[in-house]
C-alpha cells in the first residue's frame, strides 16, 4: 500500500485523523496532540497496524516530541505518530495496553528523557543504574564524569 | 593458597630455603603459565577477535588458554568491550569469584582507556583499570587474534618471574622465542634452513 492508497484508507475510516496527516521524506506522519494520543492510537491499532516498532523522542527545546513507528503487516505500511509534551512535567498516557512492546520502549524514554508514562506497569530506569540523576538524551544534561571533546580532534 | 604461601615464606626465611624453593618456583610457575584458562568477558566487538582466536584458524587452545564461562574455573580474564558504569560492578563481582592467583588482559581500547567513548560520554568507563588491577594491555580497534596472543605470551613471561614467596621476583631467562626477540629471527632461519629438525 503506498502513502496516497494509505491516506485515502485513513481518511475513510477516520475522517478527524485525515488533517492531521502529513508526508515527510516520503513517509506518512500522524501529528497529535497528547490528550489524544491513546485514541488516536487505538483506532490505528483498530485499522491494523498490528506492530509497534520504535518509541523515541526528540528534545525540542520548550517541548519534547514523541515519536512512535507503527507498522501493519497486512496493508504493508507503516507511520509515525507523533505527539508533543511540554519540557516541564512531561506526562503521557503509556500505550502498553495497546502494544504490549511499548513497555520497554517507554521505560527507555523515560531513562533517557525523563518524560513519564502515565498507567505504564512498571515504569523505571531500564538501561541506566537505578540511582542515576538526570536524563541524559536531553539537551541540557550536564554530568561531572563527561568530558568535553576539545576542538582540536 | 594459603599453604602455598606459608611454604613459600618459610622457605625463604630459613637457611638453604631458597634452594628448594626455587624448585617450587620454576614448577609452579610452568604449571601456572602453561594452563592460562581464561574468563571471556566480552562485551562488545572485541569478543568478535576473542571467539575467532578460539577457533580453528588461531586455535588458543594450543597455548591452553582454554575459554571457561564459569569464572570460578579460571585464571585470567580477559576484558573485551566497552565497560559501562552498570556493567562494571558485574565484572568487579566475576572478578573477585574467580580464584588466586589471577590475572587481567584489558583487550581493545575500551578496555584500556574508553577508546571513541572517552569524550562525551556519560556512561562508559574509562578504561577497565579504573577498578580492576590490569597486567597485560592491548591496543586495537579492535586487535587482531595475533595481539591477543602476544598478550598471553606478555602474561606467561610476568607468570613466570612471579614466585610462591611473597615480594620475591624470579630472575627468568625466557628461553622460547617470543616475537621481537632478536633470537627469534636465527631460528625461524635454522628452521628455514633445515636445521631446526632433525
């Protein structure tokens, strides 16, 4: 199924979803905001994209992106879905309900950016020691043991 | 280990000790350096040279650095791969179960001083010394087998001068040619000759 065959479904099925749908470098996109997530989320499950591959984030300064692969292997298509949260108090409603493979993704975010999953089961630190201080995929982390690459190299 | 040491301080302090004691030395010490069993703990790439210098192409066994998963069986461990601050209390804990005497190898340069992870890193630590005592470096990104080997060779001559009494130093003469070693090159020409066998 190709990106024009993909929105057309989207759009039929799902006619709220149909502006929030973008193409970047030739990948369809699904931009939302973080109230609306889960829904959004459940009715792409409900359309068949059966696998959620990848959760990640993006430190936008004021706000923080998520980002989240789904992919169907019936229509052979994938998108991203995408949500924004605000830097300070970062919350979002974890979708390990949906996709039991969003646990350790979203326990890797977490350690990673800090950003917390709300009604995640067991949401802690996954790759980091478990009495770490601060995240450290932000753009501010700051950290005593790192050593800054001097110009010359 | 305990009666081996108390032998060995005896030994040394009594008058004429010294003689047996060298013969205790030179059998302890070929036992130790020949049977190098070795704990792999490899973590990254370099675990990549550690399995193919077990295979047949390199084949360490030859050597009897034969590989142990059980660090209770060994005596050197050989630290291949990046150490991470949670990885390096496990390999401290693999460290102290492991029995003396032993040895540490630090292969690669994560291994050595946090190779491409030294700067802007917050999660590497920089080089395996920092918590365990190492004896034997190699350099590479990763090395060779090859590099590997000259390790063991390095070991076995440190092995060696080592005695049962604690603070003396053997005074060893290694008398097989190790790479590098000027009388190396006339044997392999012997060989080459048709000298060396007969």
């Amino acid at each position: 199924m190709n990106i024009n065959e993909l929105r057309e479904h989207l759009c039929s099925e799902y006619p709220d979803l149909c502006p929030l749908f973008s193409v970047e470098f030739g990948d369809g996109s699904l931009t939302v905001a973080a109230e609306r997530l889960y829904s959004a989320a459940s009715d792409m499950r409900d359309l068949g994209f059966d696998r959620l591959g990848m959760v990640t984030a993006v430190d936008r300064g004021e706000t923080f992106e998520l980002v989240y692969r789904v992919t169907s292997r019936e229509m052979r298509a994938g998108i991203f879905l995408k949500a924004e949260v605000p830097r300070e108090d970062p919350h979002i409603k974890s979708l390990c309900d949906l996709w039991p493979a969003a646990n350790w993704h979203e326990r890797e975010v977490y350690d990673m950016f800090g950003i917390v999953f709300d009604g995640h089961p067991d949401l802690r630190r996954i790759l980091l020691t478990d009495d770490w201080v601060g995240y450290p995929l932000r753009k501010d982390y700051e950290d005593e043991r790192m050593i800054r690459r001097p110009d010359y190299i | 280990m305990a009666l081996i040491d108390d032998l060995g301080k005896a030994l040394d302090s009594s008058p004429g000790g010294s003689v047996i004691l060298t013969s205790v030395d030179a059998i302890m010490d070929w036992s130790r350096g020949k049977s190098l069993w070795t704990m792999p703990m490899g973590t990254a790439c370099c675990a990549m040279e550690l399995i193919a210098a077990s295979f047949s192409k390199f084949d360490f066994d030859r050597h009897g650095t034969i590989p142990r998963a059980d660090p209770r069986h060994t005596d050197v461990m050989v630290v291949a791969g990046t150490i991470t601050y949670k990885m390096a209390p496990a390999v401290q804990r693999l460290y102290d179960q492991m029995p003396d005497p032993k040895w540490v190898i630090a292969m690669g340069n994560c291994a050595v001083s946090g190779g491409i992870f030294y700067y802007d890193t917050y999660s590497v630590v920089r080089g395996v010394d920092e918590f365990l005592p190492v004896d034997v470096y190699i350099a590479g990104c990763p090395p060779r087998p090859e590099a590997l080997q000259d390790a063991i060779f390095q070991l076995r001559k440190k092995v060696d001068s080592e005695s049962v009494a604690p603070g003396r130093v053997r005074d060893v003469e290694y008398v097989l040619p190790l790479p590098g070693d000027p009388r190396a090159g006339d044997r392999i020409q012997a060989l080459r000759d048709g000298g060396g066998r007969k």
